[in-house]
C-alpha cells in the first residue's frame, strides 16, 4: 500500500441513509430556532439557552450520547 492509498473503513455503526439531525452541542436538543432572526447566524436552544453558531448534525444514537453526558453534568452539579 501507497502513503497516498485510502483504506475504506467498515464501520457497522455507520449508516449513510440514517437521518442527520441539527442539534444542540451543550445539551443535544434538537429544539434549535434562529436568534435574532436568522441574520446573525446564531442558534437559540430553547432546552438549555445555549447561544452560538456551531451545532451538530447528530443521529438518534449521538443525540442520546450528548444528552446522557449533559444531564449527567447537570446532576453532579446540584
């Protein structure tokens, strides 16, 4: 094998035509609206007020992940 060769990589978990959802990265809510309308660029999470431009494009599977860890924080926080 070239330096240069790609090796595909066979990942079961991997799903092509599974469904990409916008999410939250602090919480993982998919409740996201536009702040300021939209003219900013900016996400509004209405589940825990996060504010910023970067959100994740997260399957059912990754979106539990960020929530388990999120509340997780949340409890040892109490």
């Amino acid at each position: 094998m070239e330096d240069n060769d790609v090796e595909a990589v066979n990942d079961p978990d991997l799903d092509e035509d599974e469904e990409l959802t916008e999410v939250c990265p602090v919480c993982g809510s998919s409740d996201l609206y536009y702040e300021a309308g939209g003219t900013e660029g900016l996400y509004h999470c209405k589940y825990c007020g996060y504010i910023g431009a970067f959100v994740i494009d997260a399957n059912q599977k990754m979106m539990k992940l960020i929530r388990d860890e999120y509340e997780s924080k949340e409890r040892v926080s109490e």
